[in-house]
C-alpha cells in the first residue's frame, strides 16, 4: 500500500506541482442491533481508497478513487492536476501551506483486546444483557421503544507528500449508540439519544459495564418523567454537569476557533467565526474558563497522533484564563495566519478532503467539588444531561435544553425538573462562570462539518462548572 | 468485470452460501464539487467511486454489507463473514421477502444529461459568473459549492429483478454577505443544464443580503410567519424522513400510529416524488428491484402511508412504495424519501406576505435539534435574512431568532401556501425538495437574553 501511496505522490510531482500530498486508507467496521429486543440486520462495511491533493500556482485540485490499479491511480492524478489547474483563473489569493517538519512516523492506537479478535455472539450477549436490563421491574417505568447499536470500526492509513512525510497510522474504535424511550400513561414520553465511544479494544466497552449504565439512564428518565416539575424562567444561578459543560466548549469554543471559520471558508456550509483574526488576547469569559483541545489523549474518541497533512498532534489551548488563547490551524490557515499548523487537520474517510476539526475539546478542572458548587447557590437549577441543543453558524447565540435536572434549594439539590431551558450569548455563558469542579469526564461525539459532510469522531467533556445570575427561560 | 456481471455473481455466490433472498447493487458515482468562499475558489473535487452493496435473507434473520472495492473477490470475501455471521444471529419478528420479479421499469424522463459529466472548466466560468452576479447585485462577498454528479446503477435480486438505471445533476447552493450580519442564500438545482439557473440563485442570494443589512435583534414571542422554501424545506425533508417505516419504528417519529389521522392543515399536501422528471433523485426502482412511484404521504392533511421496505410492510402491513435503498446512517435497506414535493397554493409571494400582514418572513435555517421526537418539541436557528412583516410589507431585518416549536403543531398551523414552487437542495437539505413559500400561524420565537 506504501508503493501505491508513493508512486501517486511521485506521479504528481513529475507534472511540477508546488505541492502534492496522497493519502490511502483501508477502513473496516460492523454494527449489531437490536430494536425492542429483536435483531436488526447486521451490518458490515469494508472500504479502501486512495486521495490525493495537488497545489498549482496557488490553486488547490483534490480527487478520488477506490480503484486501485496503477491507471486509475494515474488518472486520479491527472484529474487532480486539471482541476487545480482549472480552479486558477479564479483565485483571489493564491493558496500557500505553512513550513512543517517532514515527519516519518508508524503510529497505532493500542488494545489490549483487539477488536477483530471479539465474537459476533459476544457483541450480542452484551446488547441482550443491555435489554434484559430495561424492563419495567428493573427500571420502575416502562421503555417501549429501545434502539441499542453496538458497533466498531478500524481505520489504517498511508500518508505522503512531495516534502517527504511518510506516516502510517492505525485506529480501532468501539462505540454504543442507545435511543431511549420511557412512557408514563399520565406523563407521555422522554427521550434521550446516549452515545459512548474510545479508541482501543474491545476493553475500553467492558469497562462502560453497558447494561448498567443504560439501565441508570433509563430509570433516572422514568424520574424525570414521573417527578419532573416545571422548570423556573427567571434570572438564578445555575449549575451544569460535565455533559454539559463539554457541548458548551465544543459548540462555543471550539468551533468558532477553527481558523477555516474565521477565514470564511466555510461560509456557505457549516459558517462563520464570531471571532476575527485580530482577536487572540480578546476576553471571552472570567479567569475560571480554561478550554483545550487535545487529540493525543490515550484511548479518547478523537485520538490520532499525526493529522491527515502529515502534521505532529499536539494539546491546543484555546481559551486561557478566560481570554482567546489560540485557534485550531491546519497548513493552509497557517500560512494564512502566518503560524504553523498546530495539527488540526482531519479527514474521516479517504474520499474527503482534510479539514480543520476539534478532536477532544474539554474545560480544564478547577479546585470545586460538586457539593461546594452547589452549596453555594441559594436558588438555582443544576442540568446534568441535555437533549435539544443547538447555535447559530458565527457561534454566538445557543440554547441548551435539561433532561435529567433538579432544583437547587438552600445549597441542595432538591426535585426534579423537566426541560430548563439555557439561551445565551458566547461571552454571556463563559462571563457568568465563577467556580469549576475538578473532575473531568468525556462524552463521545460524532462532530458534522463540511462538504461533501465529514461526521469526525470526537470527545467532549470537562467538570461541573457554575455560572452566575443566568436567566432560565424559552 | 462489468457491474451487471458483479451483480449477477454476487446474487449467485448469496444464494450459493445459503441464503433464502438476496439483492445485489452497484452504484458508480462520478462527482466533481467545486468550492468557493470570499469571491475565490478554494478547492476543486473530484470522485470516482463504485459501491457494490448486498442483502441477505435467511428465514427471519438479515444481513446487509456496503463494499466500498469494485472487485467481486473482495464483495464475495464480506459476504461470506456476513453469512456466518447471520447464521448465529438471532431470527427477527417477522420473516419478509423481497418483491417477486420481474417488474417492468419505465425510465424517468429527464433526468440524464450528457454534456453534465463533461464539464470541469466550465465550473469555472459558473462559479465566476455566480460571484460577479452576486457582486453586481450589491454583495460584498460571495460563497458556495457548485456540484455535478453522474451516477449509474445496477440492481439484481434473486427473486427476478433486474435494472439499469442512471441519471446527472447540477447544483449550486451560495451564500452573498453585505456585512458579517445581512447575509442570504439561493439555490439552483437541476438533472440538465437547461433547466439549471445559477444566476437567478446568486441574485436572490445577494437581494436578501442586501435587503438584511442592518438588522436589529428580534423580539421573543409567537408571530404569524412566511416561510421561505429553503427554511421550509429543511423541516420537511425530515417530516418526509419521519414518515420512513424506519424512523417510526425506531421511535424517532411523530408519525408513529397517525397513518389515516389528520396530522396537519387540509391545505396542505406532502409527496415522495420519486419519479419527478426534474428530481434530482428521480429513479426507476430501488435496492429491492421494486418500481418506484410518486407516494402522497400526507394528503390535505391526513396522513396516507408510511414509506415502505418489504420489511416494514411484512412488519406493519400496507404496500410497497418502491423506498427501499442503500442508503441512510443504517448500511441496511431503509425506506427513504427521494424528492420531497409540496403541493402549491393560489396566492403569489406578495399576497402571502400581504395576507399575514404582520408576523415575520424567514428566509433560511440551520441546526434544528429535537427535544423529543414522538412530541416533535424542537428548536431551529435563523439564518440569512429575517425581516418584520408589518401592515403586508416585507420591513425590518432581524437578527438573533430561534424558532422554538412543535412540529406536528407548524404541520397543523400552515394557512397558506404560494403558487410557485423551487427546488431547494443543500448542506443541510440533503433530500431535493419542490416546495412554496409557506405561512404559519402563532410560530414560537426565542432568543439569546445574556
């Protein structure tokens, strides 16, 4: 396969490009299930393709294919040269790349029980634990509906470039996609849409101990439902979960800091940046809000360790102290920005173009336990999980909406409450948190950007955090 | 190989491995994506991909595999990992087969153009003249992605069907900004490039633009409000996705027992135009070999079926609709809308406008997110222009808007609908859809108080 990467970049390079870069992948993957305890049909993908990316006097040319011989793979080339070549009469500012090591490198993220290695009836046995788990006697309420997908996949890549990049790289990845519906004859329904996912093996799902955590979620739904009372709309304090907190730096911090964003590229798709270019050293919240973004962190959902232009993965701080600290960049960003690529560039199948993505996005602890965040707030409401959510396409106006949520009540937290709803600005959310707690968790993700559209892998997470005199409301 | 032959070996080697059914496609996919943002191209695409993709039946167990490798050793090397994995599964609710063939296909008219797979330099000179149109209009800087595609596809079953089919289409979606808060969007999309207006999409793109500048936050509230197409088609493209058996029967629908129940106004009708001659998915049969057919899912407000696969019908009764495709975030059969089609109404936009007299007229959308699907409580985010609607005239533009609703509610509350309809295909309408203006009573509307 390395042949095959390499005579594509060698093919490139004989036609004088500024640039070429070819990326093989050879994915695999399986889903299993079940729909109210009966199977679905199972489900197995294998695919295998080559990419290749061509820069011409300044224009960028990208095309595919799956066909693998020596005369497809030249005419991918040739079809990436022409359209590069055709894209130049319409170029407003000629394309560059910023300057990055040539790195050689042979990555794999590690399983102790690799996946391949798992059985289709262990992978059943562990769905019909889950189901056994969700009846009524267990769960104290009814679940009519129950959509339980346990899948997996591997993704092994081959990278070069003209500058003389070699990386091979490989990961596997487990995840479990529940769709939960709880019925109450006086109450109707909730719903929640749970997903867990890491990279490793078949390890990383044993130690979720599945059927126990979607029956916990279940039942806590059946609460909700039955005890739930109207939320408040007013002006109070407000405590949220690390599910939360994890959204918000995804969705409010994260993506407005992709430097693609902030340059319009993605104008007409996913948007654009609230934030400019000018705006590192801008405040944004109070001294509590630190975010990063981290693809390097073992075993998470976002991990790699070398990007899809061949750039070294590092941790990116993006906001420090409340103030921006940096942007996500990729090569051509970069050069733009005139920093380096701090190696945000992803491509989640080998027929899409690598693009400036988060990987593992998350609120850095602070010294708070949950109790001391709580016992501080007179009157307030604490939203643990969420459902409905979303933000306008310059990441400045979003909106949260509860699902499992309590009262707080003289520093307690007392009854449940159903859907509260958060609406607010970006600086309004990160300039009303005052305290951060100090265990972090991580959800898993499927981030969507892009055109033809990319769903990356990803984690988001962080601790508990308070903010202060926010209005409930919607 | 060619693909018939693939086709054909493949629905002989399922059979040979012990299948009961088996139906076998080939899809090839010649795609070139052209992008631009701030008046420069930033990237041309191009793909060359053919994807076999099989199903199996044995008794009341299934199994499907997408291949993403043309070459038949390597689609017979997964289906043998899938027929020993189907043999330890356990049997399903109910046994289906697949439609017994074979069927008589009679071709879309239209939806083949051959000069669309030709073009590569030609994109060029569209996306230039969709920049300088928006330019001339007034906008300060233009965005978007100009896409063709030429598809060709094969279908075998072991039941007796076997097709051919293929089809071309040519898009453009592109975002014109006057500033960073007065933006608007337009849309062309066609299968031939007579029918195929990128022009008249940029103007109107950047005569919304225009027409946004300045806006003002918005009040929170319930209005009267006319939708625009793009806005409407994005939540109609999922009302058609939540008539999918698939989605009803996972939960994720508020269609769920409502077939024959009246589930929006009387004005307002709602098609699976899967043999449009000018849809862009338009196409003779599905993955099952079944013919395909234009499908009324909801009729004057009362919904008439669910989209089928011979799964869902041997689940929940009903006919076939000729749904059933490869398709969709499962790898098996899943019935899906092809072209969403809304029938128009008698008022032009103007009248619409003048009849609402004061509400708001909302021109596009993006991330709408549900709190529960079996109650349809949502909320979605404006996008582009928003205006005032006052005395019958389109007023002041707004910013900072989120609709915050009911599905089956909107559904319920449509009081009119324009007489002249456009197609509206984009990032976040994935479904092609032919739709009015449409205008809804009592539209709940929030917005960010912090």
């Amino acid at each position: 396969m390395e042949d095959l990467v390499r005579h594509a970049v060698e093919s490139a390079s004989a036609k004088g490009v500024d640039y070429a870069e070819a990326r093989l992948h050879i994915d695999s993957g399986s889903a299993f299930t079940l729909t109210n305890g009966i199977p679905e049909p199972v489900q197995l993908a294998r695919e295998r393709g080559i990419a290749v990316r061509i820069l011409v006097d300044g224009a960028m040319g990208f095309a595919t294919t799956n066909d693998l011989s020596k005369s497809s793979l030249e005419s991918t080339v040739e079809i990436a040269y022409r359209s590069a070549k055709a894209s130049r009469k319409l170029i407003a500012k000629p394309i560059r790349l910023s300057e990055q090591k040539a790195e050689q490198a042979n990555w794999e993220a590690k399983a102790r029980k690799p996946l391949p290695d798992v059985t289709t009836e262990e992978k059943f046995r562990v769905l019909e634990e889950i189901e056994k788990n969700l009846q009524p006697e267990i769960v104290k309420v009814a679940v009519p509906s129950r959509t339980l997908i346990l899948g997996d996949d591997i993704t092994e890549r081959y990278f070069a470039n003209t500058e003389g990049a070699r990386i091979h790289g490989k990961v596997a990845r487990v995840n479990l996609l529940y769709v939960l519906t709880v019925y109450d004859p006086g109450k109707g329904t909730i719903q929640r849409i749970g997903q867990h996912g890491q990279s490793g093996g078949w390890e990383q799902l044993e130690q979720w101990d599945p059927p126990r955590l979607v029956s916990d979620e279940a039942e806590i739904l059946g609460k909700m439902l039955t005890e739930g009372k109207q939320a408040p709309r007013k002006e109070l304090d407000l405590v949220v979960g690390s599910e939360v907190t994890g959204i918000v730096c995804h969705e409010s911090c994260g993506h407005p800091q992709e430097a693609d964003r902030i340059l319009g590229r993605e104008a007409a798709q996913a948007g654009e940046s609230y934030l400019k270019p000018d705006m590192i050293g801008y405040r944004v919240g109070t001294e509590a809000v630190t975010v990063a973004d981290d693809p390097t962190i073992p075993n998470s959902n976002g991990f790699y360790l070398y990007d899809e232009e061949g750039v070294k993965a590092e941790r990116r701080i993006l906001i420090k102290e409340g103030v921006i600290n940096g942007f996500l960049q990729n090569r051509e960003t970069g050069a733009e920005l005139g920093v380096s690529s701090n190696g945000a560039a992803r491509a989640v199948a080998y027929d899409r173009e690598p693009m400036i993505r988060m990987a593992n996005t998350f609120m850095l602890p602070g010294s708070y336990t949950h109790e001391e965040l709580v016992e501080d707030a007179k009157e307030g409401v604490f939203i643990k999980t969420f459902m409905e959510w979303n933000i306008d396409d310059r990441r400045y106006n979003q909106r949260y909406v509860g699902l499992e949520a309590y009262m707080i009540e003289n520093g307690e937290v007392t009854t449940p409450v159903r859907n509260p709803i958060l609406e607010i600005t970006t600086p309004g959310l990160y300039g009303s948190v005052d305290a951060v707690g100090k265990e972090v968790e991580f959800e898993a993700a499927t981030c969507g950007k892009g055109e033809p559209s990319q769903g990356a892998p990803v984690w988001h997470g962080g601790p508990s955090i308070r903010l202060r005199k926010v209005r409930l409301g919607g | 190989m060619n693909p018939e032959q693939v086709v054909e070996e493949a629905v002989k080697f399922g059979l040979k491995l012990g299948a009961d059914e088996v139906t076998a496609s080939m899809t090839r996919e010649r795609r070139k994506m052209l992008r631009f943002s701030n008046n420069s191209i930033i990237v041309m695409q191009s793909w060359d991909h053919t994807v076999p993709a099989v199903y199996l039946t044995s008794k009341r167990k299934r199994a499907a595999a997408r291949v993403g490798d043309p070459n038949l050793d390597a689609l017979m090397d997964v289906m043998k990992t899938l027929k020993a994995t189907m043999d330890i599964s356990k049997p399903g609710e109910v046994e289906s087969k697949l439609p017994k063939g074979p069927f008589k296909y009679e071709a879309v008219p239209h939806n083949y153009d051959s000069k669309i797979p030709e073009m590569t330099g030609e994109l060029t000179g569209i996306a230039e003249e969709a920049i300088n149109s928006a330019l001339s209009e007034g906008a300060k800087r233009s965005s978007g992605t100009l896409v063709t595609n030429e598809w060709e596809r094969y279908v075998k079953t072991s039941t007796g069907s076997e097709g051919k089919d293929r089809g071309t289409s040519i898009e453009l979606s592109t975002r014109a900004f006057f500033d960073d808060d007065a933006s608007g969007m337009g849309v062309s999309c066609a299968t031939r490039l007579g029918d195929f207006d990128p022009t008249r999409a940029a103007r109107e793109a950047a005569k919304i633009a225009c027409q946004a500048k300045n806006p003002v936050f918005g009040d929170e509230g319930k209005f009267a409000v006319v939708f625009g197409p793009s806005i409407m088609a994005e939540f109609l493209s999922r009302v058609a996705d939540f008539a999918s058996a698939y989605y009803v029967d996972v939960g994720l629908s508020f269609l769920k027992d409502k077939v024959d129940q009246k589930v929006a106004s009387e004005k307002f009708t709602l098609a699976d135009g899967a043999r449009m001659p000018t849809g862009i998915n338009s196409c003779s049969f599905d993955d099952e070999g079944y013919p395909t057919r234009n499908t009324k899912i909801i009729d004057h407000g009362v919904l008439k079926t669910y989209l089928h696969s011979s799964y869902s019908v041997a689940k929940y009764g009903g006919e076939l609709t000729g749904n059933s495709f490869f398709a969709g975030g499962t790898w098996g059969l899943t019935p899906i809308p092809l072209n969403v089609v809304v029938e128009p109404g008698e008022l032009r936009f103007d009248e619409l406008v003048e009849e609402v007299k004061n509400g708001l007229y909302l021109t596009n959308n993006w991330y709408t997110r549900f709190q529960n699907y079996q109650t349809g409580d949502f909320s979605s985010i404006c996008r582009d222009g928003a205006f005032r609607i006052e005395n019958g005239r389109i007023g002041q533009p707004l910013k900072g808007l989120r609709i915050s609703d009911n599905m089956p509610r909107i559904l319920q509350s449509i009081t009119s609908l324009s007489r002249e309809r456009q197609w509206i295909k984009w990032w976040e309408v994935e479904t092609p859809t032919y739709l009015p203006h449409i205008a809804v009573e009592g539209v709940g509307i929030t917005r960010a108080t912090k």
